[in-house]
C-alpha cells in the first residue's frame, strides 16, 4: 500500500465536493473517499424519490446535506434536512432516508476499532 489513505479525490487542490457525484435518473450514485476500519467517507447523489431503506449500522453516521432536500428517520424521529444542515445517526439506532428532491450528501461514518 503506497500510505494513501483516500481515494477517488484529488490532493492538494480546492474542490467543490457536490460536483464530484452526479445524478442518475432512478438511481443513487456514490463515490467513496475513504473505507479505513475505522471510518468511512462517501459522497451520495440521489434522484428524487430515492433512498436507503431502513437499516442500522455499528458506527455514528454523520450526513452533512451539500444539494437538495431529503427526508431522514431516526429511530421514531423524522427530520427533513437541507443544504448547509447535519444530523447524526446514532451507532445500531434504525435509519433511513429519502430524497424530496435531487439531493447530495456527504456521509462519514466512524466506528470502533479493535475493542
């Protein structure tokens, strides 16, 4: 291994990370940065209508919202979150999502390792 720790991403250059997904018609695209065993970071584009079923995961998963408009439940709670807004899923809690509209998101979700 060269000691890279991301991918798909160029280095030492300004980026404007919503522009690195793009939408396909009645699909979810993504893009991963980063797949260590302790963290992973991924860039999603959704058309409208689409999303990620309910499921739960063994690490805190952080959304930050770069396009559009989705829906996100967590647990009982429902949240509709834009551009420039987060939330955080917390580790083995069910959640889900859907997108209102085109909608992009960086996901980075970060998890034990070695306990």
């Amino acid at each position: 291994m060269s000691g890279v720790l991301m991918k798909n991403i160029e280095f030492s250059k300004v980026l404007v990370l919503k522009d690195l997904v793009g939408y396909q018609e009645g699909q979810v695209v993504s893009r991963t940065l980063a797949q260590l065993p302790g963290v992973s970071i991924t860039l999603f584009a959704f058309s409208r209508g689409e999303g990620i079923s309910t499921h739960s995961a063994p690490g805190d998963a952080m959304v930050q919202v770069l396009e559009g408009e989705a829906e996100i439940t967590i647990g009982g709670g429902v949240f509709t979150v834009k551009a420039g807004e987060s939330v955080v899923m917390p580790a083995d809690v069910p959640h889900g999502l859907e997108a209102r509209e085109a909608f992009k998101m960086l996901l980075t979700v970060v998890k034990r390792t070695g306990s």
